[in-house]
C-alpha cells in the first residue's frame, strides 16, 4: 500500500516548463475591473412610506388619594382611565350623564375605553431617588374591555407595580422592577391627592373592512 501511493504521488516529470504569458499581456487593475453584477445605489425611497397610514393615540389619567390624611403617607387608593382612539379623532364629553367628568364618558363607544381602580400600599423594599415614598400598587378593572387596547406599554392588570410621587412634578414606575426607575406620569398634588395624566401617538396597522 505504502509503495503504490509513493508512485502515484510522484507520476513523471514534465518535459518542459509550463509557459508563461506574453509580456504585453494587460494585467487588470481589481479597483477598476467592472463586475457583471449590478451594484445596489440605495434603497427605493419612492416605495418607502414615511408617514403610517393610521395612528392612535393614547390617553391615560387618574388620580389616588394618600392616607392618613396630612401624611406621613401609607396608602392610597385612586383611579386610572384609559382611552384609545384612532387618526385624530376625539371623543366629546357626554355631559349628560351622571358619569363624572373627569370619566370623560363618551356618546360613541371606543374599542379601548377603561376604567381601572387603584390600591397602593408603602412599599418595604423599593426606593426612588429624589421621590416621596414608594408604593407596591395593584391595578382592578372597573369597567371596559382591555383586549380593545393597543398600548404596548400598558401597565399589566394582573401585576403589582412600583409607581412612587417625585417632586418635579412626575409619578415614576420602577420598570421591570430592577430599580429602573422612569417618569411615566405628568403628575402634580393637592394636599394628600395625587393627580396624574399622560398622552401619546403611534402608527398602528388596522385591518381594513371589507365592502358589501
């Protein structure tokens, strides 16, 4: 076995040199050879739409009311609204309800049209930065159907949340409870009440109906 592979390997020698090419030869230049390829120039912006062809926008607001009364704070219940509606439309206020305003009840239903009760407790553990004392808070929902909501970054209703009052004039979520503490509400306080708001908009795909 050993001496056939030595043979094969080694074949015969070659008559003659292997020739090499003329000298006028042109050698190419590979920074201007010009491939077969088409080169990419960019992308298509014609085919690109900047704008989203519906947003919805997002408003949420409440208020909780700290106990006892003139502090030191432990407690606090309150309420969070939510509403959710599409393209620049707003809902009016049906004031002939006996609804509370603040409810911001509407003629027309919405698919996202919440109302949430909130019950916070002294929070043991966590601590917010230039903030008054945390709470551990559990959100209950009162009325509406939360499976109409778009909100990625709504707060979950079967969690326990850190939210805690700062001074700036913001309520702050300690968010994925790591101690990450953000402003989450505009925020500001008369006496033991803390009222909050916030409203946002982004691009949503909404399926389209079909005609009759």
């Amino acid at each position: 076995m050993i001496a056939w592979v030595w043979w094969a390997c080694a074949g015969t020698e070659m008559d003659s040199d292997p020739e090499l090419p003329p000298e006028e030869s042109a050698i190419v230049d590979p920074d201007t050879d010009v491939s077969s390829f088409p080169v990419e120039s960019g992308l298509d912006t014609d085919s690109i739409e900047v704008e989203p062809e519906h947003v919805v926008t997002v408003r949420q607001w409440g208020e909780w009311n700290r106990t006892p009364a003139g502090g030191p704070h432990e407690a606090f219940t309150g309420t969070l609204w939510v509403q959710e509606y599409y393209d620049g439309w707003r809902p009016e206020v049906d004031t002939d309800t006996d609804v509370d305003s603040d409810a911001a009840d509407t003629d027309l239903p919405l698919e996202c049209d919440l109302e949430v009760g909130l019950t916070g407790v002294l929070s043991v553990s966590a601590t917010c930065d230039g903030c008054e004392p945390a709470f551990e808070v559990s959100l209950a929902l009162i009325s509406g159907e939360p499976s109409g909501c778009r909100d990625p970054q709504a707060l979950a209703l079967d969690e326990v949340h850190r939210l805690a009052y700062s001074p700036e004039g913001q309520v702050q979520l300690d968010y994925g409870d790591i101690g990450l503490w953000l402003p989450w509400y505009q925020a500001t306080t008369d006496g033991d009440r803390v009222d909050f708001e916030w409203e946002g908009t982004f691009g949503v795909a909404l399926e389209e109906e079909e005609e009759p």
